[in-house]
C-alpha cells in the first residue's frame, strides 16, 4: 500500500488509545471530502471514510451499510484509522455525518 503520507505538507499517523483523547480543531471551510483530497492515497479495499469529534478519519470496506451502524455505535468493518495531522487535529464541518467516498482515481 502506499503511504498516507507522501503528500507535501500533510502528515498521517496512526491513531493509538491516547490519541483518542485528543481534541480536535475545527477547519472553517473544509467539509470531509476536501480533508479527505489532503491525503496522499487510501488503503487498500476502503471504498469511503468517516471522521469522529477528534478528528480521526476511519477507512472503511463493503458493506457501507456497516459505516452508518458504526456511527451509530455498533461494530463495523473499519480497516484502517489516522489523523491528517497528529499534532494539530483537523476537523471537517461536517464530520458528525458526512461519509466520503473514495475516489475514482484512487
């Protein structure tokens, strides 16, 4: 896979128990998708993302009806977690309930 993090200017790294704790800011403006476009490439089978109030992007694979359950506290089928920027979290406007989809490019 390559990396999350090849992009100039964005820095990706996984999310561990302590960063779960971490309060993210708000970015006026970006809504989940143009946080998504920061990121150098998605994993491998993750066909859209979700954010959390810490900023926190999850990747996920089918089914998609798993991501909606799983923003509603249920199990789900994430396959990999980061932050765009582990030091100063960014928040999308509409984190609490966009879902991205992966790119046709991608």
């Amino acid at each position: 896979m390559p990396s999350l993090h090849d992009k100039p200017g964005t820095r990706v790294v996984d999310a561990g128990a302590a960063d779960q704790q971490r309060q993210a800011r708000t970015v006026l403006g970006l809504c989940l998708d143009e946080v998504l476009a920061l990121l150098a490439s998605w994993p491998d089978g993750a066909v859209c993302a979700t954010q959390d109030a810490s900023g926190l992007i999850s990747f996920w694979r089918p089914p998609l009806s798993a991501v909606s359950a799983t923003q509603a506290g249920e199990a789900g089928s994430c396959i990999h977690a980061c932050y765009l920027d582990a030091k100063d979290p960014v928040l999308a406007i509409d984190w609490a309930t966009a879902i991205g989809l992966r790119p046709a490019d991608e």
